[in-house]
C-alpha cells in the first residue's frame, strides 16, 4: 500500500529522448517513474515484483512497433492488473480515442502537451484510483447532462463525428452542405467547452 505517498507512474514510449524527457518532467514534480521502451519490459517487470495496491498508473504511447498500447492495456487487464492508464500519441484520431476510451483508458492525450496537463492527469487518475480501491461498488454510469445542451442536428452530427467521419461523408449522410457541418461542428464544441477532438470523445463517452 502506497497510502498518501505521490504517484508513481510506469512510462512506456518506444520513442527514448521523449521517453527521458518526460521521466525527468515527472521526477521534478514530485512522481516516482519506472520507464521501459516496450510494453512487453513493461510486463516482464510486473511479472517479477508484481504492482503497488494504489497510487500507480501507467502512461503509455499508443503507436509502438513491437506492441501497441491497446495492447498492452488489453493484457495489463487480462494478468489482472487493473491500474489506470493514460495513453498518449503523436498521431491521434477520434476512432483510436474512442477505442482507447471504451476499452478502459482513463486519458488519451495528444503530442505535443504541456508538462502539467500529464502531471495533472496522473494525479487525476491516481486519486480516482484510490478512492475505487474504498469504494468497491459498480459506478452508475449516467449520460453526460452538457449534451442536452446541443440540438437534435448538433447530436447528430457528434454521433458521426465521433464515430471517424469526415465532414464530407457526415454532410452527404445527413443531407446538408459541408459548410453547415462544420458550423454544427463548431457550434457544438463551444457548447460542450471542449476545443480538441479527443476532449470531444472523452464529453460523448461521460469521461469528462
């Protein structure tokens, strides 16, 4: 049990000066951090000493070449380790964002960012994280009330957005302009406070 102790994160990034770069970043805000080039060093470690009871979590890219990072979140829950997991990627789409979310993703996070936006994320998710450790009961998931802010044809085109449509495809699905898409598209947005695609996903799923 790591009780009140900072965070400590596992850091997974194939990619080794940002890898560095953002163990240092970490460090110097107080959170312990193991990093490993692959998922599979990632697991053979846990496979050795096993993973703290609470305030751990781990930050992982989600493009790598030996093991992706839905993979690795995909068997981190299959040997039971049930810690959060904050992706991050240089070449993020809203259908990986959805995936990632839907499979259990606390945070997906696009290159480049601001050093506090991880920071703040991993302390997110390691508080979150404990507080499932006290209270053990089936979360009620209830719809995100900031979307009955938005029009019938504003939540249709969400729907196709965060479903990976472009503005073309979602404009001949519905049967108006692409210049009016993108008016619903930035309307809706602004409603919603988000200003990214990923935030957007994360609104739709009740994640934010």
């Amino acid at each position: 049990m790591r009780g009140d102790a900072s965070p400590m994160v596992y850091l997974v990034d194939d990619n080794q000066p940002f890898r560095r770069s953002t163990a240092l970043l970490l460090e110097t805000s107080g959170i312990e951090v193991l990093d490993f080039e692959a998922g599979s060093a990632l697991l053979a470690q846990l496979e050795k000493t096993g993973a703290p009871t609470e305030g751990v979590c781990a930050v992982s890219d989600v493009r790598m070449p030996e093991m992706s990072g839905l993979e690795l979140l995909e068997e981190l829950r299959r040997r039971g380790h049930e810690f959060p997991v904050i992706f991050i990627t240089a070449h993020a789409d809203v259908p990986l964002a959805v995936e990632a979310m839907r499979r259990g993703a606390v945070n997906f996070i696009e290159k480049p960012f601001a050093g506090e936006v991880l920071v703040q994320a991993i302390r997110i998710a390691a508080a979150e994280e404990r507080i499932s450790q006290v209270n053990t009961a089936t979360p009620v998931v209830r719809p995100n009330p900031r979307l009955a802010a938005l029009t019938r044809r504003e939540r249709q085109v969400l729907e196709l957005v965060v479903a990976g449509k472009f503005n073309k495809t979602i404009a001949d699905v519905l049967g108006i302009s692409t210049k009016t898409v993108e008016l619903h598209r930035s309307s809706l947005m602004a409603k919603l406070g988000v200003r990214t695609l990923p935030d957007l996903v994360k609104v739709f799923l009740g994640y934010l």
